[in-house]
C-alpha cells in the first residue's frame, strides 16, 4: 500500500504544483518525508526574535515605523536568560506536536542563528551569544522531534532588498543601487546553506513575504525572487528537506506542502486565501492562539483549549496539519496562557491521538455535526456539535459502530442506496468532541 501511495505521489507530484514553471520530480527521501509530514497531523510555530522585547507583535517595527538602524539596536539588549530548548522540545511534544517551526529570520532580518552572511545574529550582535536555534537543533535530535526553519523572504533592515516591496517603506533605509537584487538573492542563498549544514537534518523551510511584491505579477514572481535556484539548492543540500511557501496561492514548481494562513484549506475566514486551489501535497494550516505571532503584551484574546482542540480537529478532517503559533517572552519564557493551552490538548491528544495522527480526510467530507478522518478501513467521525443521530452518505457498508474511546457498540442504520444513520448516546457534560469509529466492509 505504501508502495503504491509512493508511486501515485511521484506521478501526481509535478501536476500538482499548479503554478509549475518547471518540472519537478521530488527525490524517494522527499516524498517519504512528506508522509512523514503528513501522518504528524500536528507541530508548534514559533515566532520569535528581537521583536519580543517590544512585546507589540512582528511587525511593530513595520506599523511603528521604527528607523532601521535604530531598531537594529534592540539586538544589543536581547538576553532571553530562561531559554532552555530541552524544556520547550518536551512541552511541544508533551502537547502531542511532531514537529516545530521555528523563526529563523523574520521580516526584521534577525537572524536567530550564528551566521557569516550577516553579522546582525543572536550570536555576533547580543550580550547573550548564543546559538538558539543550535540548540533547538540538539535538543530535536535528542527527542527525535522534526525542526523546520520559517524564513523571510522579505526584509526591512537590508539594504539591497531594493528595489523594497510593498511594506517597510518608511523606515529610513538607505537606497540600493542596479546590483542590489542579485546580492540580496545570494545572500538569501548563503543562510539558507548555513541553516542546512548546520543544524543536522532540517524537515522544511518555510518560506514567507513573497507577497511583498504584491504589485508584481504573480506569474513573475518565482523569476524575481529566483525560487527556482533556492528550492533546488534546498533539495540539492538535503533531499529529503521539504520546501513550503506562504504565498496564498497555488503552489509553485518545486515546492513540496502547501500552506494556508489562519484558514483551513478551501476556506476563506481570514480572507488571507481567496481563490486558492487546494492541490494534492501535503497541506498546513498556521494558526495563532491569540491573535498574535510575535508576543505580544496586551493580546489576551485567546481561543480556549476546547476551540484549539476543535480546531486541529477540523484541520485533520481536511486532511490538513495544524502549525499551532507561539510567541515566546524576551526572556525566553513561553507565556503560560500557551502552556496551558499545550497541556490540555497533549491530554486529549494522549486518548484521541490514533483518530488524528496518520489519518486522511475521511469519505464522508464535513457535515453539520462534525468532520471525520480515516485510516483504511476505520472511520472517524467527530461530532463538533451535539446530535442524536448522525446522518451520512457513505461509499462503502458499515461493518461495525462503536463509541470511542469506550468501545461500546452503538446502533446504525444502512440501507441499499439511502443514507447510514448512526445513533449516539447523550455525550457527557463537557466533551469537546464526541467520536465515534465506523469499521468499514
Ligand atoms: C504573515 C505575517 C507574518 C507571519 C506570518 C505567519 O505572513 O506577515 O508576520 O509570520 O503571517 O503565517
């Protein structure tokens, strides 16, 4: 079976990057990692960097207008004294997360990394001088949980990222001149070398500010930012690194997942995805427990664990990932509205994991009850909303219906060429989501 789904991903992958400037036929090491990323249902984004001592989000330098070299500043000061990447990688995976994604970059050019390409880095430019994504690096590979790097392709403090896109406009940087672009692209090229040869085996680069040079045409814009040359020196430097794009619209040639900002795939809430086909790799939803990616101070306004269950819930039955956000404080605490959060939905995912993990969108596709997952022959089906009776058209008979995770049996209903019903019991006071497992004939 795995063979097959192996030789169907090879032959569907280069079709399903509807944006295709050229053909790309990923490596064995590539599709199994993007098994690997698709049974992981679940990882953790972390958006971190100098911004967290402004506790205003990301892009406060953007929105505040903060002049580049002034802002630069801030890294003099950075000491984040409670870091401990051994402690963060247990609660992720305590949380039932497989994988992180970690900030490298961000649109304020920081990098989170020791690196010769730029001086402005966690270790070179603070008083703390050490390597936070080294040794997030060290203790994945010591629990064995994935790390992908989240980069920004656009930057507000370089001065050849000229000519500038759309943000980042007013911060007071120097112009650049005819040369700048192409320096600014090799640049780009020479982290994205120190972030696969030094940190052991990386599972994405996630990428991000594409749309920054919105006011271009989109057909043109893997050309201007020559993606071509950095996803295949990507593929080249790790095979089985998988490349991920945050552009809101179909994917290019030589990416290898599909991402969705704040929606679930083929939704359109956060209005950040319209008209975005759904393709056939691996897809991922971001989403924030608050309303932030950076930390930020005032932002209390989160979903409760309950939602957040119900919400990577969702993004299973869409046959999607969830990337659940974090903004992590400057002195390297994450905050504890976050760690409850984690806490309650590692104890559900400790019962519930096996509807979840490894599963597929299940054939019955969402209902007003609730959505399911499948894995073979077993099919989930998780009522998001109090029923009775769920109502289902299915493609194959029902062999048995049981409550999950009791076990006990539950009555159904399945006749030639009508719908199946199936009848629940009263969920107790409290249930986040009631599941139900159809074995199918
Ligand atoms: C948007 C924001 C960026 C954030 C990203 C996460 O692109 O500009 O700050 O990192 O969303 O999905």
């Amino acid at each position: 079976m795995k063979k097959l789904l192996l030789t169907v991903l090879l032959l569907t992958a280069g079709l399903a990057s509807l944006n295709a400037q050229t053909w790309y036929v990923p490596a064995p090491e590539n599709l199994a990692a993007r098994e690997k990323f698709q049974d992981a249902r679940f990882g953790i984004f972390i958006h971190w960097g100098i911004y967290s001592m402004k506790a205003d989000g990301e892009w406060s330098m953007n929105i505040q207008k903060i002049p580049y070299d002034e802002y630069q500043r801030f890294a003099g000061g950075f000491y984040p004294s409670k870091f401990n990447a051994e402690e963060w990688v247990k609660i992720f995976k305590a949380a039932g997360a497989k994988y992180m994604t970690i900030t490298s970059s961000h649109h304020d050019g920081f990098s989170m990394f020791k690196s010769n390409a730029s001086s402005y880095n966690i270790v070179d430019a603070t008083p703390f001088k050490r390597d936070v994504i080294g040794e997030l690096a060290a203790a994945c590979a010591k629990e064995d949980f994935t790390l992908n790097f989240y980069y920004s392709h656009l930057d507000w403090v370089r001065q050849d990222y000229w000519p500038r896109g759309m943000s980042g406009k007013l911060l007071k940087r120097p112009d650049g001149d005819e040369n700048s672009w192409g320096h600014y692209i090799d640049f780009i090229c020479a982290q994205l070398t120190e972030l696969l040869t030094q940190y052991g085996p990386i599972g994405a680069i996630w990428f991000d500010g594409l749309w920054d040079m919105d006011a271009r045409p989109r057909d043109e814009q893997p050309a201007i930012w020559n993606l071509d040359e950095q996803y295949s020196l990507i593929h080249r430097l790790q095979p089985g690194c998988l490349v991920g794009n945050n552009h809101h619209i179909a994917p290019f040639a030589g990416e290898d997942i599909q991402i969705f900002e704040r929606d679930l795939p083929g939704e359109n809430e956060a209005g950040y995805s319209a008209g975005q086909e759904v393709s056939r790799l691996p897809l991922e939803t971001c989403q924030t427990m608050n309303r932030s990616w950076g930390y930020d101070i005032k932002d209390k306004d989160y979903k409760s664990a309950d939602d957040l269950i119900r919400y990577l819930v969702r993004t299973a039955g869409k046959g999607a990932n969830l990337l659940l956000n974090i903004g992590p404080r400057p002195d390297g605490t994450l905050p504890e509205e976050a760690l409850e959060r984690l806490a309650a939905i590692g104890a559900w995912m400790d019962v519930y994991g096996e509807t979840i993990y490894g599963t597929e969108a299940g054939c019955t596709g969402a209902r007003e009850w609730g959505v399911s997952t499948q894995k073979g022959d077993v099919l989930y089906l998780h009522v998001l909303n109090p029923a009775d009776v769920l109502t289902l058209d299915l493609p194959r008979k029902i062999k048995s219906a049981e409550a999950f995770p009791s076990g006990s049996a539950l009555r159904f209903d399945q006749k030639r060429n009508a719908p199946a019903y199936i009848y629940l019991p009263q969920a107790p006071e409290g249930t986040v989501d009631q599941v139900v497992k159809l074995t199918l004939k």
